[in-house]
C-alpha cells in the first residue's frame, strides 16, 4: 500500500491514479474527510492527516510500503521559512515512526541553490529528510506547465501574458505535473537504497515567446508576451497581497539569471514526454467549464 499526500492537488492526485492504474492499493492522504469521498469511491483507504501534526501523519503512513511526500505551495512565506520547518519536523517525526519502506518526496529544480528564494522551502525538506533511515528519492521537478493557468484568462481576453520570466527569449525548464505524477508512481513501485535524487522536465525546454505563440495556436488569437520590469515587481506582488515578496521575486531572479538549474544540468534531467500544447489546450478548457 501507498500513502499519497497532496492527493486532491495535481500531483499527488496524478501519481495515485497511476498507482491505482497499475493495480497498486493507495491510502489516501486528505485533510478534509469529505474531499477523500472521490478517492474512496476509487476504492482507496481513507486518512485524515495535516502537514503540520506529527501524530496523524504518522497514523497515516502506517504500515505503507511507500510515502509520497507533497508539502503544500506557500509563495508568501514569513521570513525564516518557520512554516516549512514546522511541516518538516512533523513529516521527519511521523517517517521516523511509521518506518514506511521507501519515501518519494516532491522537490524543485533549484533545491540545492545557495541564494535563499522560494525555492529554499524544498532545500529546507531535503536537508531535513535526507538522514532518514529508509530509502527515500527527492523528484526534482522543473517549472511546472500548470502555472500558466494564471494567464489563461489575459491571454484569452486581452491577449497578452505579463512575463516576470525574462528575457522572453530565455529556454526555461518545464514539465507536466501529469509526467511528474507518472514518474513519481514509477519511483513508488521501484527498490533502491539510502538517498537518490531525480531531476525532471519536459520534452524540450521553453521560452516566454513559445508560451505566447502556443497560447495563440490553442486560442486561435494573437498573444503576445510583455516583460515586466523588475522594479515593479513588489508593486505588482503586494498588490495582490503578499507580504513577503522577496523570496519569489528572488526565484524569478534565479530563473533569469540561471542559477536556479538543475544539480545535473540538462544533460542530466529526465525528459518528460508531454508537450505544452496539451497542457495548454487541458487549462483552457477548464477555464470555459
Ligand atoms: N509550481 C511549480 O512550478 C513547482 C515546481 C517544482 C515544485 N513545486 C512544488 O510542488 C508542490 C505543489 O504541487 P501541486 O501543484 O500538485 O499542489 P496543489 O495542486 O497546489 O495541491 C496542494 C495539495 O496540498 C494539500 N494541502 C494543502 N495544505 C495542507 C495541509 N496543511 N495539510 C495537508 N495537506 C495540505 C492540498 O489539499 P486541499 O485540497 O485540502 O487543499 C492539496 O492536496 C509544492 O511543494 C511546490 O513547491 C512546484
């Protein structure tokens, strides 16, 4: 049996339907008992478990064969990163107890970064699972495709995507959740010992222009890509009601710069097969529904 976190979201919920594809038996991690009904009906076991208690997480990974680790998205951490730390410490003491046999843990391209950023939360998990006792494989993924869903409604209407990612010209590493789910699944159902690391992006790397031309192809519209300068940045992020813009800005920065990049480069990443098209044409039609 597995023990899937983030199973309502895009990833966990990829990697459980590959699991339960491949005839594997899934407990379900939620947070809400009414949002595990879906996954029941799947004919999953149910666990109700949050990020930060020790105790129900270690109930819930009990008895697993393997633990997919999804900590939850926070673009607006308190300086410090304390709620990152927080989830760690109970994910670390709940490991600890219910000894599952192997641990699949969602990271980022960019875990191993030194300039703290955003992406410092996932460094934090590293450094905080790697002395684990069991086998446990850190996925490092690239950026997802997914978060173009934020531009799907100015593309489509105004035709225009605001790009903090620059120059617009600049390939920039990029995967479907879907092929992260897929492979997590793969990691789940294989044996190895002590602590490995795998980087993930997609079939080839994209640029803020491809974006443009590809939301074009989907929405049969021009779009075009504006580059926001960087002095309007925390403008424009505490406008929308961050408090504490600098780490993302800093990720962005890392992005641009190239200094967020995959530990093995792009020589060494496994390549995705899913294409940005599809995930473009999937996010446009969920924005219709
Ligand atoms: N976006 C990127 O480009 C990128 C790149 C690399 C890595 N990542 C990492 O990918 C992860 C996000 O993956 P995703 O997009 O698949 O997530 P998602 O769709 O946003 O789903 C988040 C999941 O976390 C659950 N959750 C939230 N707070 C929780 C809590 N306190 N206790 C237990 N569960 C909680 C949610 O459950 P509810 O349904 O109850 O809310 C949901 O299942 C993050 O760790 C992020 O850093 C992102």
């Amino acid at each position: 049996m597995f023990a899937i976190t983030g199973i309502t979201g895009k990833v966990g919920g990829e990697t459980a339907r590959r699991l339960l594809d491949a005839k594997q038996q899934v407990r379900a991690v939620v947070r809400d008992l009414n949002k595990g009904a879906s996954w029941a009906e799947r004919g999953c076991e149910i666990a109700v478990a949050d990020m930060s208690d020790a105790e129900s997480l270690a109930r819930a990974f009990m008895g697993a064969e393997g633990v997919f680790v999804l900590l939850p998205p926070n673009f607006n951490p308190t300086p410090g990163f304390p709620e990152v730390r927080a989830m760690v410490s109970a994910l670390r003491s709940a490991l600890l107890q219910a000894k599952p046999g192997r641990v699949v843990a969602l990271s980022t391209i960019g875990a191993q970064a030194t300039q703290p950023n955003l992406l410092t939360q996932l460094g934090i998990m590293e450094r905080g699972f790697e002395t684990l006792p069991m086998p446990i494989a850190f996925l490092r993924a690239a950026w997802f495709m997914e978060n173009s869903s934020l531009d799907v409604a100015s593309a489509r209407d105004a035709g225009v995507i605001n790009s903090f990612l620059q120059p617009l010209e600049k390939p920039v590493p990029m995967v479907a959740t879907e092929d992260i789910g897929r492979v997590a699944a793969e990691l789940l159902q294989q044996v190895w010992t002590g602590r490995r690391v795998v980087e993930l992006e997609g079939p080839h790397r994209v640029t803020p222009m491809e974006l443009g031309t590809t939301f074009s192809k989907v929405l049969g519209r021009p779009v075009n890509q504006k580059a926001i300068p960087r002095s309007s940045w925390e403008n424009i992020f505490r406008s929308q009601g961050m408090t504490n813009p600098e780490p993302r800005m800093r990720m962005l920065d890392g992005f641009n710069e190239g200094w967020i990049e995959f530990e093995s480069g792009e020589a060494g990443s496994v390549k995705g097969t899913i294409e940005l098209e599809t995930v473009l044409r999937f996010l446009v039609q969920q924005e219709s529904k």
